[in-house]
C-alpha cells in the first residue's frame, strides 16, 4: 500500500511543531486578557481531553454588546468502558458541583463530560479529576479516544475479561509525551529524557480521531459496527475464545457531500484475546502511515479502506501483526440498547440499570413533587456503596444510561428505596421508545450544532409517544436517535427513526435501521421541520400497526413493505 503524500492539512502543521502536544498551552492559560486560547492551542487542548466551546444561547447577545464569547471548556474523561467506583463518583459528583454547569454528561463512549468550565479554573478541575485517579488524556483529538466496553450486566465473568483486555490496550495506545502531565499536574520535564517520543503515533499522531469498541453477544451496546476498530467477544462454555475483527466503521458525514458517508465495519477474521494488542496496534499504525492527512474530512480509517480496498488493507494489517487472522466465528446480535431494572449477573450479584435522559445528571425540579434528582440520588448510593466498600461499581452504558453494577444482595433494600425517594426509577413507566432514545450534547455548547438534540428530545418523545399511542403501538421497542448535525454523535445512522439537524429547527429525517445496529437507515425526508416529521411518520406508523410481523422491528418492516424512499444503500452487516 502507498503511503499518503501532497500538502497536508493546516492540522497536521499545528500537531508537527507541538512538541509532544505541548504547543504554548501554558501561556495561554496564563492569558488573563480573554477567557479563550491562542488558536493552536484550541487544536492541542483536544489531545488533553478537552474543548474550548462557547455559550451559543448568548453568542449575538454578547456580540452586540462588544463582549467576548462566553468561552468556556468541556472536559471529557478517558474512563475505559464506562467503570468508576463509588469513591470516584463521589470526586467527579464534587468537581461537576463546583467548577461545571449541567451536572455530570454520561456520553456515548461511556465518559463523562464536564460543561462550562471557565479557563481559570481549568487546571484545578484537572488536578481534581486527576485526583479522583481519573484522567483526561486522549479522550478528545488524532488518537486513539475511550475504549468502549458492552455494559452487558448479564455476564459479569466475561465483562471482568472483557474489560480488563479493553482496559490494557486504552494504556497501551496512549500517547507517551509527559505534557499532560507538566502541564496539568506541574511535573518537572527531566533532563536528557525523550521529551516527543511516540512511538506508535510518531510526530503527527494519528490522520484523524480513532476509536475502539469490544461488544459481547448477544448485546451490541457499543455498536460494534460504528467502530473505527471493533472486537466481538466469542464465548463458549462461560469462557472467551477470543474475538471476531471489525474494521472501518464510523458515522460522520457533511451534508451534501457525497464524499462522506457513515460506514458500518467489516468483519475481517478472529484473534485469540493474546493478540488483540499486536492487532490494533497493526490497525492503528497502518491508519497512522496510510490515512489521509491532505483532506481532513476524509482522513478516518473507513476512507482509508474504501480508497485502498478491504483486502489490501487487511494484508496490511497481517504483515504488521506477524500473523493471519484466524476465519470470523459466528456471532449473533439480538439489539443494540440497554436492558433496564435489576438482573442478576453470572457471579451472584445483582446489577441495576438505571435510564439517564441523554445521559445529563442533574437534578430536575417540578412544579409539584421533588421531581427528578439525579445528581443527588446517584450521589447517596454511591455514599451507601462507598461505605461498604463490597466491590460495587458505577458502569456508563454507550447508550448514555448508567449501570449500578456488582451490588450484593444485602445492598439491594438500601438502592431501591434511594431509587425510590429521588425519582431514578423513570425507567419502570417509559415508554420502551423513551427507554431506547439517545440524543447527542448539541446546543448551547457543541460549536458544531446546526439544530437541538438533547434539550429537544423531551418535547420531542411526548409528541412521537402520542402518535405511537395513537396506532397502538405505545409498547413498541422503536428505536430513535437525534443529533444536532450529520457528524452523528449520537449514532444517529444507526437508529431505526432518527432526526439529523440541518438548520435550526429542521432536521433530515432516516429510517429503516434494524435495531441490532447492523443495517444502516436511509434519508426519507429531507430538512423538514416538526409538523412534517409527524406527518410523515404517522402513515408509516399506522401501516407498521396493521401489517407487522410477530417480533418485526419497525426497520425492518419498512425495510420489508418497500416503504423507505431509497433502500438503505449499504448491505447490512452478517455473521
Ligand atoms: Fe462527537 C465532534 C460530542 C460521540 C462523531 N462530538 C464532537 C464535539 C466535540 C464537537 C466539536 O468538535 O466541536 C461534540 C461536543 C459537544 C459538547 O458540547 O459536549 C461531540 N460526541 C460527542 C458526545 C458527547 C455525544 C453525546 O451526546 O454523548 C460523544 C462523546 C464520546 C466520548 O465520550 O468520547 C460523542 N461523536 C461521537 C460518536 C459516537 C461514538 O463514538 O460511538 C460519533 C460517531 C462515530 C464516529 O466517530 O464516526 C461522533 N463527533 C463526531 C464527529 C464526526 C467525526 C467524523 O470523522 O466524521 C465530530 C466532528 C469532528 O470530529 O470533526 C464530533
Ligand atoms: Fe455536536 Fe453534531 Fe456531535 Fe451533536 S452530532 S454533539 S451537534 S457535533
């Protein structure tokens, strides 16, 4: 395979004379002329977990005033599968309470986001982060971001496994220079030690971001497919045998340009659990010398593959890793969404999954009754668990919802009736529609939004539950997804109904994903506003109510009565 040459992106300029990601950070977190940092830095900070955003609900009001943006920082952690303990909730609970807005975010890659950190106070949230023995580092930029683990509670023996392997290999893909650490958490530089050394990066660190997701069957939590490098558990008798490889997959896409487009992976062959680090290591460094860095939107390794062929790449991969991948096992995925209540896992203990609206911990107040306190609720069962101290564990799902994992059976009076007191157990009485919902951060901060997300899909599900109600079909496991713009943060092309914001207040509306996220959905209708959304459901939806199938997804059923205005025009992922 030829290796990428021409002008490279102003990016790759910027990350080249960073040193080691290092660029004049200090300098511009010491500037107390402005709340912003210099240009380059805003590129850098990303490697260090965190972005410089802006309030958009004020940004004219501030520009007529002759007023600065309001800048301020969102912070990601790197949090491997979404695993902290309860000591940690209590920190991160604290940091989000002092130094952020909006509570703690649960994402779609199973971290945390803080909002609305202003600069100076920046270090000291990543000093207490970093004291909660968490750390930000490479969960945002051209590197490998959060591992993500299944949330899979049922098997607790296997996810352990599972877990620690995703774990590693989140270290060993890490970058190497010490800036994070100098700069956040004041290490001295030591003479004479490599200061830039990368040696899987090397200078320019990778094309474009980079990301890893292992799913164990029957669950696809993760979304397997929607991975740049993804790793299907195969367990037989009780005991992983190893792992089906996925490559290439990714969801963004600009509109209008027919050069970017989601992509679901390809399944390339099966490695034993010893050589999942040699495997990845061969993917990401074939990405890193073979990626496109002249054109930055199609610099992700699926373009990387479509440009140079599924079969020259894996060779690639295999010439790397010293060996050939084994042939794929068969795997079965029955859904891509959580499953919600208490089940009892293989290891004796109980685990409970609780539903977090688009994944925003905070505490809702009502006009009558306590409302919904997420922030405080989670808190006191964490206190409960922490004073135990009996192993217990918080676990992020990918659909931005919330384990409490690992809890002994002595501990489950005491979380229910917390449960209870603060309103968590909304899961119980939604609709399986709300349950299944995922919404990407959008506005006020992503600089990226061309519509809402989160903050709509409220109003959002009250009008789609009421059209449901209206066909019967309230207890329909639909399964909806909505961004703010195509780059698809919350997997939108992944979701059987989704809304992909093009302007304020109108979206693209897609349908006709299966909802075991190997079927990508397709545009039905394009940049229409609410009213059109419903009006275009509502037939669809009442032909779903009188034609369905036992069991038949409403994808697939679009899928199968020919009603999608174009089929989905990628073949759908299989065993
Ligand atoms: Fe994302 C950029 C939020 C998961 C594809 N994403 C952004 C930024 C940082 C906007 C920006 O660049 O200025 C958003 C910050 C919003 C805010 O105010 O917090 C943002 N992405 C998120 C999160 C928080 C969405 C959520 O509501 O949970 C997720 C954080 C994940 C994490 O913990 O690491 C998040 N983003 C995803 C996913 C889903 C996934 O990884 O499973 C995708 C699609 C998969 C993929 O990467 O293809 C995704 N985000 C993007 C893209 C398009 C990338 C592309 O190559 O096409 C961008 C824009 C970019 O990178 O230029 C983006
Ligand atoms: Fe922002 Fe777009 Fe991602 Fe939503 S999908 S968080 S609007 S970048």
């Amino acid at each position: 395979m030829s290796a990428q040459t021409g002008k490279t992106n102003a990016v790759e300029e910027i990350k080249r004379v960073s040193r080691g990601l290092r660029g004049s950070l200090l300098a511009s977190l010491a500037d107390p002329v402005t709340g912003a940092l210099r240009e380059d830095d805003q590129t850098l900070i990303k490697y260090h977990g965190s972005y410089q955003q802006d309030d958009r609900d004020i940004r004219e009001e501030r520009r007529l005033a002759k007023l600065e943006p309001a800048y301020s920082f969102m912070i990601r952690t790197r949090t491997p599968g979404g695993v902290i303990t309860p000591a940690q909730w209590l920190k991160l609970d604290a940091i989000a309470t002092t130094y952020a807005e909006r509570g703690l975010r649960i994402t779609t890659r199973q971290a945390f986001q803080f909002h609305g950190v202003i600069k100076t106070e920046l270090k000291s949230t990543m000093q207490a982060i970093n004291a909660a023995l968490i750390d930000t580092l490479a969960a945002c930029g051209d590197v490998n971001r959060n591992v993500a683990v299944a949330a899979n509670p049922l098997l607790s023996r296997a996810h352990a496994t599972v877990y620690a392997q995703a774990a590693a290999l989140s270290e060993h893909l890490l970058p190497s220079t010490r800036a994070y650490y100098e700069i956040w958490l004041d290490e001295k530089q030591v003479a004479g030690s490599p200061q830039f050394d990368e040696p899987i990066y090397g200078a320019t660190y990778l094309p474009r971001k980079f990301k890893i997701g292992f799913a164990i069957p029957p669950y696809n939590d993760v979304d397997v497919f929607a991975q740049d490098l993804g790793f299907i558990a195969v367990i037989v008798n009780g005991a992983l045998a190893g792992y089906n490889v996925s490559i290439g997959g990714g969801m963004g896409a600009s509109h209008g340009d027919p050069e970017t487009y989601p992509r679901l992976g390809d399944v390339i062959g099966f490695v034993s659990p010893a050589q999942v680090t040699a495997v990845a290591e061969a993917v990401v460094t074939a990405q890193r010398d073979h990626g496109n860095r002249n054109v930055r939107k199609r610099a992700r390794l699926k373009y990387t593959i479509d440009d140079h062929g599924l079969d020259a790449f894996t060779i690639e991969i295999e010439r790397r890793a010293g060996f050939r991948l084994a042939p794929a096992r068969a795997f079965e995925f029955h859904h891509n969404g959580d499953r919600f209540g208490w089940v009892e896992g293989d290891d004796g203990r109980s685990h409970l999954t609780l539903r977090i609206p688009a994944g925003r911990i905070v505490d809702t107040a009502q006009a009558e009754g306590p409302g919904v306190r997420h922030l405080s609720g989670l808190r006191e069962i964490a206190r409960v668990l922490h004073e135990h101290d009996e192993g217990a564990e918080f676990r992020m799902t990918p659909n931005q919802n919330l384990v409490i994992a690992g809890v002994p059976a002595a501990r489950r009076d005491v979380v229910d009736a917390l449960v209870a007191l603060y309103g968590l157990d909304g899961y119980r009485s939604a609709s399986p529609l709300r349950r299944n919902a995922l919404a990407c951060v959008a506005l006020p901060t992503c600089g990226l939004a061309m519509a809402e997300a989160e903050r709509y899909l409220p109003e959002l599900l009250g009008k789609l539950e009421t059209l449901l109600q209206k066909h019967g079909l309230q207890d329909a496991p639909i399964n909806l997804r909505v961004s703010g713009c195509p780059n698809g943060c919350s997997r939108p092309y992944l979701g059987e109904i989704a809304l992909v914001g093009k302007a304020p207040g109108r979206y693209n509306l897609m349908l006709g994903a299966d909802h075991r996220g190997q079927r990508l959905n397709t545009l039905y209708r394009e940049n229409i506003a609410e009213p059109e959304i419903l009006a275009a459901l509502a037939p669809l939806l009442a032909r779903y109510a009188a034609e369905r199938q036992a069991d038949e997804g409403f994808g697939d059923f679009l899928l199968r009565a020919a009603l999608l205005a174009q089929a989905p025009a990628v073949p759908e992922v299989s065993a």
